[in-house]
C-alpha cells in the first residue's frame, strides 16, 4: 500500500508539473514574464519532487522483492532404525519421494543462478536446481568413521544452465553459487524450504521440528 501510493503521488506531481509549465509557456507567449517565470519555478520544483519520488518507488520495489521467497520443499521425518531415518521429500509440484538418512541431522543443497539487479526489477526471481539431500553427523569423529548417504536430486541429462554461466554472466547472471541448509532430524519432524535472493532458507514448520530445532542450539 505504501509504496503504490508513493507512485501515486509521484504520478499526480509529474502531471501537476508538466501542466504548470505548460501554463508557464502560455504566459511567456503573452509576455508575462513575471507569472512564466513564477510558474517555470513552482512546476519545476513539482516534477523534481515527482521524479525523487519515482525513484523512491522504484528503489522499495527491489527491496520488496529481495524479501519474496518461493517454496522448494517440504521435508518430513520418522524415525526408522537406530541413527536412520526416513525423510520425505515433497516438492512444490506435489511430487514426492522417500530417502532413508543417517546421522543426526539433514542436509539440502542446491545450485542458485542470481541475475543481475536490473532482471530482477522486472521480476525475474533467482533460479535453482535441487542437488543432493544426505545425512549428516552432529559429532566429527562420529563423521569420519560411520557410513554417509547421501542421494543425487537433479537429472544427468539435458541443458546445463550452470555450465553456461559463465558466459551469460556479464549480461545477465550476477552470480553463480552453490546453496545449502542443515537442520536436526526428529520423529514426526517437519520442515519448510524456501528460497530466497540470498540462497536455501529452513525453518521449522511443526512443534517436533521446534522442540528439535531448540534443544540442537
């Protein structure tokens, strides 16, 4: 609301401007030079007021949109023997697949393409491509000696926009990086997945997730 009533305002200063010195012209053509004068100042002064204003506008719409985040996944947990469990990997297009996991805790990464800051005016969102979701040990010594797994989330096959980036960078891509979040596992756990324009985001998404979230700090 605030900021389409600031484009608002800017809008009806331009307009106000752009009458005023149309009216400053009508003054000069009848040689009052007084009233022109008066007028090219005041209209001037608007349409400089409008054009800080437009740009005020513009700014807060990238900030806003710096703050927008997608969903990715939504991971769920049960226990299913000792250290393993079993986590439930729901996408956005309601696709889902179960991996068994080892270890105390969950990870997901991802590789993100950011455009450059003018795409991103236009809308155009950071782009990302799921990699890998594996298990993780909260103990180091514990991480060196038990056994990993670990499962592959992208295909193999097809166009590799990451491949690519390098030379879309200059144009279009600011930047080309790898993203990941790890959170405790838990029974009956739930987890949420965004992204953002810095990368992956989890947050716990139940009281399980919570209590486990808590007592890992």
């Amino acid at each position: 609301m605030a900021l389409t009533a600031l484009a608002a305002v800017a809008v009806l200063l331009g307009l106000a401007g752009l009458l005023g010195l149309s009216r400053g012209w009508g003054h000069l053509r009848q040689r009052r030079l007084v009233r022109a004068g008066a007028n090219g100042t005041f209209s001037s002064l608007l349409l400089l007021a409008s054009v800080l204003l437009g740009l005020g506008a513009l700014n807060l719409s990238a900030y806003q949109r710096l703050l927008y985040e997608r969903p990715v996944a939504r991971i769920t947990f049960r226990q299913f023997s000792g250290p393993e469990y079993v986590a439930r990997l729901q996408l956005p297009t309601g696709s889902a697949r179960e991996y068994v996991l080892r270890g105390q805790e969950w990870v997901l990464q991802a590789r993100v393409l950011k455009w450059k800051r003018w795409l991103g005016l236009l809308g155009f969102q950071p782009q990302y491509q799921l990699r890998r979701l594996s298990g993780r040990y909260a103990d180091i010594a514990q991480a060196r000696s038990a056994a990993h797994t670990v499962y592959a989330l992208a295909p193999a096959r097809g166009f590799d926009a990451w491949a690519r980036a390098g030379w879309l960078r200059t144009p279009l891509v600011d930047a080309a990086y790898g993203s990941a979040v790890y959170l405790p596992m838990a029974p009956q756990a739930v987890y949420s997945v965004t992204m953002g324009q810095t990368g992956l985001v989890a947050r716990p998404e139940n009281e399980a997730a919570r209590q486990a979230v808590a007592s890992w700090r």
